[in-house]
C-alpha cells in the first residue's frame, strides 16, 4: 500500500473491454508528508475518489483483488481514500484540514 494524490483523469477512448465504464485516474505517490516520490501512475479508480484527494493505492497482483478489478488487466488501483494520518500521537494529515485549505 502507497499514499497517493489524485492528480488527473485519463481518459481512453479505446481500451480492453473488461476496463469499459472503469474510471482511471493519473495519481502521484507521496511520502506521509505529501511530498512526491518517485512517478506518476495510472491507476483504477475503485471507491470514487476525485482530483486532489489523497487515496492508498496498490500495485500488482494485489490490484487484481477487488470486485471491480478481479481478472482485468490492472497493475495499479485505488482501493481507500484517506481521512487522516496520525504519526508519532500527532495528526500529520486531515482530509478536511486539506480540503479547507484549497
């Protein structure tokens, strides 16, 4: 499991048929702090998240193992969206703090 930001849609006019009515989004991974690590990705959309919002994706097999994505050809999903982050007894994260900010 990874921290991600939602920081795009990606929209595939053609693409596998098991994917048709998919939602994919691009998403950036992040550290506990927000801060970007590594690259971009294109992940399935599995929980309705949206631009901006800070989500746990999965990779691999594992994003094979929802409803959703069972026996698609996924490499990446999104299966949470984060509410809050608590570290060290402190709340590092708050998905309504983030949202009051914008």
């Amino acid at each position: 499991m990874v921290f991600a930001r939602v920081i795009g849609n990606v929209v595939c006019t053609r693409k596998d048929e098991k994917l048709v009515g998919t939602k994919l989004l691009l998403v950036q991974p992040v550290d506990t702090e927000g801060a970007a690590k590594g690259n971009a990705l294109v992940a399935v959309d599995v929980v309705g998240s949206g631009e901006g919002e800070l989500v746990l994706i999965v990779q691999g097999s594992s994003a094979r193992q929802t409803r959703a994505t069972e026996g698609n050809p996924v490499d990446c999903s999104i299966f949470a969206v984060v509410d809050y982050i608590e570290k060290d007894g402190k709340i590092v994260f708050s998905k309504k703090e983030d949202f009051l900010k914008k």
